[in-house]
C-alpha cells in the first residue's frame, strides 16, 4: 500500500512540475474542446502557435503521446 501511495504521489508531482494548470477545471475544459475540434479539423489559434518549430521538422508521423504532449503543453502551461 505504501508502494502504491509512493508511485502515486511521485506520478502526481511530476505532471505538476511539467503542467502547473494541471489541477483547475479550466484547463481541462481547454483541453477538453481541443480534441473534439481536432476531430473535427478545426484546431484552435492557441493549440497552433504552442506547436514548436523542431515538432514540426523533425518527421511526419507523430504518436498518440506526442500529440498529447502539445495539446497538454497549449492548456497546461
């Protein structure tokens, strides 16, 4: 039990440290309307400029969890 309360409280803290926003509804709102417009191609203004030029160079085929990562970076931060 202990073990688990460790990972947790370890997990918890680090996305904290990555996305401070992490915690209010707000964000998770903004979060929330950026993927189901993504569904619908039609990505928000504040979603495109968070996108880093080195993203976009490096290559073409992007995973599940780099996406996340820049829609986590737009809201979070």
């Amino acid at each position: 039990m202990r073990s688990f309360l460790f990972l947790f409280s370890g997990i918890f803290a680090g996305l904290y440290l990555s996305w401070p926003g992490i915690i209010f509804s707000k964000n998770w709102k903004c979060f929330n309307e950026i993927i189901e417009k993504s569904v619908e191609d039609k990505i928000s203004i504040k979603a495109i400029l968070e996108i880093s030029p080195s993203y976009l160079i490096k290559g073409k085929n992007k995973n599940m969890t780099s996406k996340i990562r820049v829609i986590a970076d737009a809201c979070f931060r």
